[in-house]
C-alpha cells in the first residue's frame, strides 16, 4: 500500500509540512528574545567566572576550601556556558536535523547532566565545610583543609559523571518514520530512545537525590549555623553588659575572626538561596515530562513557559555567581579589578593601597596583630577563616 492509501490526509503535504505536522516548528517562536538573553548571561557568566578562575590561580592567597569549591562551580559554569548554550541556541534556531550525530547528542546529554549533579553536590559540600567551621571550630582546624576540599571536588566529578551514564543512556538518534512513506530525510533529533517508563524512573530518582534531599539538608544545616552564631551573639551581649573585659588584644581578635565567619556564612547562604530559585524550575520541568503522560493543549503551553523560564533561570545560574562574590565580597572585589587592571598593581605591603587589599596580601591567618588604625569589622576579608591559631580555637571553644 502507498502512502496516501494509508495516509490519505497527508498525501498532499509537502515534505516540510510533514516535518511540522509531526516535529513542530523547525525554529522557537521564542528564539530571538531567548538568544538576546542568552548571549548577555553568556558575556556576563564568561568574564565572571574565567576572573573567579584566574584570581583564584593566581593568588595563593585565594587558594583556600572554600574558594577550591567556588573553583569547582566555576569551571562547572564555564562548562555550561562555552559547550552547552551553543548547542542549545543551535537547537533554538534549528530544531531539526540534529547534525552532530549519536556523539554530539550522548555527549550533550552528559554535559547537562553532570553539571546538574556536580553543581548541587559542590554546593551541599561547601555548606558541609561551613557548618564544620561554624559550628565545631576545633574540627575545623583538621578536617577543613585544602587537601580535603580536593580530595571531595574530585570524588564530587566522578560521582556526577558516574551518575550522568544511566540517562546518557537512554538518549539517541531517532528518525521521523511514517508508514507508507518510509523515514523522512533531514528529521533527525536528539531524543529519547529508550522505554518511557525507565526514563521516568532515572529522572525521578535523580531528582530526588540530587535536588530535593541536598537542598534539604542546605536548609537544615544554615539553620543550624544561625542557631550557633544567634548563640554566639547572645553570649557576646552578656560578657559585654558583665564588664568582663579580659585580654583586650584577645577580645578584639576574636570578635574579628566571628565577624568574617558572619560575613562568609552570609554570602553562601544567599549562594544558596540563589542557587535553589534558579534550579527548581529546571527539576520542575523533568518532573512534568516524567509525571504527565496524557498531554492536552493547556499543558503543551504550560510545559513550553516552564521549559523557557527553566532555561533562562538555569544559564542565569552559571553567571549570577561572580557578580554576588564582588557584591559581597571586599577580598573578591578587589582581587577583580586587579586581574582587569594589569597595570595597576598594588605594593603588597603598602599601607596606601586600599584596607581590603592590604589584608588580602598581607594575611594569611587569623592570628596577626590587629592593624593600629583598627579597621571596621565589615572590612574584614571574608576568605581565610580557616588557618586558625590554637589559642583563638581554644577561645572558641569555651562559647560551645
């Protein structure tokens, strides 16, 4: 039987109006606005995050725990920006054929998903070290390293890409085919080509473990380091209406060292808090493609605004990290202009240079005499909070 016996609707639609019948619109309808957007968050998140990478290598003071896991983000958003968003825009522009073979779709789909997982589990880690260094700050001292930072950023890595293979998997090549007519040319896609049911499974499972359990346990843990450093405030209010003055030296060092853990939490917590608005449509939307099987014109268009907003939101994460550390970042702020600034380099031991900067490259811990001018706690750097000397533990200590 030929196709129009089987067919007789489409007997008379040309090859292109059978590709739109069954694969939609060769391009979005959202392509341009989406590509303005895209192309301003990919300048932003690639200047930002290639300064965060440089700075960090560059500045041996830079290299601490926490700033090894901002690296790893980085280079995690530098991977979606510089591989991933071309190929989305590709897709935006031409949704068919896909021209990079079974490769290039495998690899596409190990890139999202590894990022995705190392993303959340490098944010879980690096709120792990911040509860260990707020809440226990003995510990701290011997678990908080950088040797220990490398050794989870790698083992975080494999975990992902391991991780990333089941869905991998179930990704291909998949030809249009009608009856009658036989596969149609140029109708390539990168799509699923495995039962649904698994696919399902893979997503619901990944989103769970590596959505929803990690933000929970972020939560629980920044309740816990509030609850410490509201208990460390209180303690610090009744020694101050007791008159207890002590060592006065001791007494301003140690304010110091409480004042840049406030400042390091802040800023990680609203990390956090940035992180997890601009993922949850993106598991929002894998949860609707895995849940809906019966689909309805409403739903089309609800999935497509929630599919548009999640890809948005998920290429603003990759740049909206550097622009918070030069928000609320002194040390960060002023490590930025220098790398811009190559001319302008500072004397490392000059007192005209700015507060910040003299800090920054004058320090390495926490156990330095305090500068005679005494500056504001707000100036504080807020990076090295980890090289901590054994008598500031000790005074620690006594506030647990």
């Amino acid at each position: 039987m030929g196709f129009c016996d089987v067919n007789p609707l489409e007997c008379n639609l040309t090859l292109e109006e059978l590709l739109f019948k069954y694969l939609g619109p060769r391009r979005s309808n959202y392509f341009t606005p989406i590509c303005i957007i895209y192309l301003t968050i990919f300048a932003v998140g690639a200047i930002g995050n290639t300064l965060t990478c440089i700075v960090i290598i560059k500045h041996k003071i830079m290299r601490t725990p926490t700033n090894y896991y901002l690296f790893s983000l980085a280079i995690s958003d530098l991977l979606v920006l510089l591989l991933g968003m071309p190929l989305e825009l590709y897709e935006l522009w031409s949704n068919y054929p896909f021209l990079f073979g079974n490769g290039g779709c495998s690899f596409k789909t190990l890139l999202f998903e590894t990022v995705c997982f190392a993303s959340i589990l490098n944010v879980t880690a690096l709120s792990v070290e911040r509860y260990i260094a707020v809440v226990h700050p003995l510990r701290a001292k011997y678990v908080v390293t950088r040797n220990h930072a490398k050794r989870v950023i790698i083992s975080v890595w494999v975990l992902s890409i391991l991780c990333s293979v089941p869905n991998t998997s179930l990704i291909g090549i998949q030809n249009l085919y009608i009856i009658g007519y036989g596969t149609i040319p140029n109708s390539a896609i990168c799509t699923l080509v495995r039962p649904r049911w698994i696919y399902n499974l893979v997503i619901q499972i990944t989103t769970i473990f590596f959505f929803f359990l990690p933000m929970c346990t972020i939560s629980v843990l920044y309740l816990l380091i509030g609850l410490q450093l509201k208990k460390e405030k209180m303690l610090q209010v009744l020694e101050a209406k007791s008159g207890g003055d002590g060592d006065s030296y001791q007494n301003v060092r140690l304010q110091q060292e409480k004042s840049r853990r406030r400042q390091v939490t802040k800023m990680l917590f609203i990390l956090v808090v940035v992180f997890g608005i601009c993922w949850a449509p993106f598991h929002t939307e894998r949860l609707m493609w895995s849940f809906i099987n019966n689909w309805t014109d409403e739903m089309h268009q609800m999935f497509s605004f929630v599919h548009v907003i999640s890809g948005v939101l998920f290429y603003l994460s990759s740049a909206v990290n550097p622009i918070l550390y030069n928000l609320l970042s002194t040390r960060f702020r002023e490590m930025f202009k220098e790398v811009m600034c190559h001319g302008r380099k500072k004397r490392l031991g000059s007192r005209r240079s700015s507060p910040s900067v003299t800090r920054v490259t004058t320090r390495s811990t926490v156990c330095e005499h305090v500068p005679g001018n005494g500056l504001p706690f707000a100036e504080v750097d807020e990076f090295d909070v980890y090289e901590e000397c054994e008598n500031v533990a000790k005074n620690e200590s006594s506030f647990s």
